[in-house]
C-alpha cells in the first residue's frame, strides 16, 4: 500500500488519537445509525461511508489492531499478519518511521537483506522475535479466531460474532442485515433464540490466504437484559405489585405475557414473594411447546392515602387480630 492510499481511521470516526474505547464505540454508533443501508437504501456514498466506518471500527475497538494501526501507519495489516518468509510478525518497531519507504516489501527488502530506499546508516530500529503464532481481533460484537502454524502452513479462519437481540425479534425469529468487514449479508434468527444459541453461517468466515478458502462465521446470541421478563432456564419470571387488600382478599389481576395480558387470580392471603405459575406462557422450547411464565407476587403499600383510605387503614388495625410476629416472642439468644 503506497503512503497516499493510507487511511485515517481516527478521522473517518472523527475522534482523537487519544480516544478511550468508549469514546470509539460511541463515535461508531453515532455513525452507524446515520449511514446504516437500511437507512439509506439505495444509496452508494453511503453504504460505502458505512463500510468505511465499520472498517475503522474494527482496527480501533480492538487493542491489539490498534496498537499496530498507531506502531506501523499503512503497514499494519501486513506486520500484524506476516509474509512469506517469515520475520516481520511479532517485531518491535516502536517509534520506527515506515513512510520512507514505498511499499512494505521495500521495508522487508531492506530489514533481510535487500536494498531499500535508504541506507541502513540513516536509520536505526531496534527489534525482537516473538515465538507466538496466534493473533485475535475484533469488529464491534465481531471476534476473529485465526491460528497459523508458520511450520506447516495450516491456517484456520473461523471466525465468531456476537449478536445482540431484543427479546421481542429473539422470540419470534427475524432476518438481520450484518455487516462484517466491508461484506453486508443476511442470516435469518429462528424464533426462541437464547443467550448461548450458536449459528453457523458456512463460508463467511475470514479467507485463507493459502487455499483462498474462507472460514465459518458462528453467530452466538445475546438477549438484551428486559425491564419487566428475566429467563429461568426456559421460563420466564415477572414480578407484579398487588395492593394489600387484593393480598389479604384475592383478586382477578392483568398479567404481560409474551402473547399479550391474561387474567390471573390470586388467592386470598397470597404472600409477598410467592409465585404463581402461568403454564405455557415462557419461552420457546428447543424440543417444541414453551416453558411457563413465573409471576412473582410484590405486596405494594400505597405512599399517598386519601383522608377516607387513612381512617379505614386505622380502623382494620384497631380491631386487627392477626399478628405475623407471634413466633419472633419464642426467640432466645
């Protein structure tokens, strides 16, 4: 890559060299959104602005990517993966200034042996071999999982991705619009997906730049945490404020569940924290059916009574004979 044909990630976001990584993630976002092809469909300066942000993102979000982004300008890609012939992976060239040269292979000409565009007298550069051989990286939720053995030449490509769904599109499947290096593409969730389920999309993995094969890409999901619904295994649990005489005299109450409200009843002296099971109502089973919803009963006091509220609540304590704290006059320390 020649000099002029560099790219400035930290411009393309627009942030800083000194951006944290939550200052990257949230330039990436802000981005994202704007020139996202759902968006802007039909648009070509921005689904290319897009693939150009997410390429950024990839380089900046990731530690290691990063710090040969910012060590070796235009060369990182190809220090940070290797070249035939080995040497140039695992180099410490801190501080090394690689825009004298014109291409990479001038620097590795000059670094075994070659003539490059200066003499050696010029220059100085101190560096190390490293002996490891794997490498990581990250796009947004994206994590590459590349191996290569320099010995034999065995290179595997797979690659993992983290996808991140609301339990509404997770429980009645959907069709997502992915974007990962520069490649948009669609995979379809089926319904009751999990925190945990793993797909398996065949052929969109790195590339093997060996064989020119490319990898699997795996697709683990992860379900947004939800306000009112937490999973138990495969049900789901809810909690419900119920007032006091509804606790003390029963009632018929309206309760979410995933296909919409249901009446529930709840029986005189219902309990503050005992639950009610609603069959049939949690998440999809992967063995077909659905879980239950566990509805867990909160006994609400009110913060506000009316004048009339207030003289019954004090005339049901003047003639109450029910005393939940008889046991505690048995305890002896």
């Amino acid at each position: 890559m020649a000099a002029t044909d560099f790219k400035d990630y930290y411009a393309i976001l627009g942030i800083s060299k000194t951006a944290s990584p939550e200052e990257i993630k949230q330039a990436f976002r802000k981005l994202a959104r704007k020139y996202h092809p759902d968006v802007n469909p039909d648009n070509k300066q921005a689904e290319a602005k897009f693939k150009e942000i997410n390429e950024a993102y990839e380089v900046l979000s990731d530690p290691d990517k990063r710090k040969k982004y910012d060590q070796f300008g235009q060369y990182w890609k190809q220090v940070g993966t290797g070249t035939p012939g080995g040497g140039a992976a695992g180099v410490d060239m801190s501080g090394f200034d690689f825009s004298q040269y014109g291409s990479f292979n001038e620097f590795l000409n000059e670094l075994f042996g070659g003539s490059g565009p200066r003499s050696s007298s010029q220059r100085t550069s101190s560096y190390r071999t490293s002996t490891s051989r794997s490498s990581s990286s990250s796009f947004g939720n994206f994590s590459d999982m590349g191996f290569t053995d320099m010995g034999t030449g065995t290179v595997t490509q797979d690659r993992e991705a983290v996808l991140v769904l609301p339990l509404n599109e997770a429980f009645a499947g959907v069709q997502k619009r992915l974007t990962l290096d520069n490649e948009i593409f669609n995979v379809r969730i089926p319904a009751g997906a999990k925190t945990g389920t793993k797909l398996r999309l065949r052929g969109k993995g790195n590339l093997n730049p060996m064989t020119q094969q490319r990898g699997d890409l795996y697709l683990r999901v992860e379900l947004q945490p939800h306000s009112f619904w937490q999973f138990e295994g495969d049900n789901l649990v809810c909690e419900v404020p119920i007032t006091p005489d509804e606790a003390v005299l029963g009632a018929t109450i309206d309760v979410p569940t995933l296909d919409g409200n249901v009446s529930v009843k709840l029986p005189a002296g219902v309990r503050s924290g005992q639950s009610l099971r609603l069959r049939g109502k949690g998440w999809p089973l992967a063995k077909g059916g659905r879980g239950d919803q566990l509805v867990k009963v909160a006994i609400a006091s009110p913060k506000e009574l009316t004048q009339q509220e207030r003289e019954y609540y004090e005339k049901i304590r003047s003639i109450r004979t029910y005393n939940p704290r008889s046991h505690l006059e048995q305890i002896k320390f």
